[in-house]
C-alpha cells in the first residue's frame, strides 16, 4: 500500500478553528515528511507551538507533528457515533477525540 499523501492546498479561513483557518495540501510530501509540516506552519503564519495538528493517526502523522514541534490530536470519526470510524488512532498515546466535531471545544480548552 502507498504511503498517504497529503492533500491539496485549501485554505478554509473558520471561526471554529480559531479564526485561523484550516489547510489541507498536495505538494508530493508523504507523512511524516518534515517538509510537510513546516509547509503548514508557513501556509498558517504560526509558530509551531500555536499550531494543532488534526488527524486520523495515518501514515504516523501525528507523531510526525509532535516531532514538528506542534500540538497533535487524534480524531476517531466525523459525524455522529454511529459513523465510520477511521484511522490508527488506537495506536496513538496521545489525545483522542470520538468526532472531529469535538475540535472547536478541545481547542477552546487549550487557551
């Protein structure tokens, strides 16, 4: 199987997101390629340590963020619970959402 890439550049400006926005890029990085993640930072203006990193726990890229230096949060699922989970996060030590909804609230917290 390939390893995953990214996707591609999107920028999506949300007040849920903290007014800063979401990015989603295709530039033929693969996670958890450094690149990657110092494209993300760049695209987003922000330093590392302000930057959360959302994912499913694929293709390793939330350890890949914590090397980046950035904040990581695992995801199980978008939608309601009975939705189709998807991802590794089972393997992730480190903090875990049930929905991608939860974001808004798990990133209040964090200020």
């Amino acid at each position: 199987m390939p390893a995953p890439r990214s996707h591609r550049l999107a920028e999506k400006p949300s007040e849920r997101a903290g007014g800063r926005g979401s990015l989603q890029l295709r530039d033929g990085s693969v996670k958890p390629d450094q690149r990657l993640y110092t494209r993300i930072r760049d695209e987003l203006d922000a330093p590392a340590h302000r930057t959360l990193y959302v994912g499913d726990g694929g293709g390793d890229e939330l350890r890949g963020a914590l090397a980046a230096h950035m904040t990581a949060v695992a995801v199980r699922r978008r939608g309601p619970s009975a939705a189709l989970a998807f991802g590794d996060s089972d393997s992730w030590s480190g903090p875990v959402l049930d929905a991608a909804e939860q974001v808004p609230a798990y990133l209040a917290g964090l200020r």
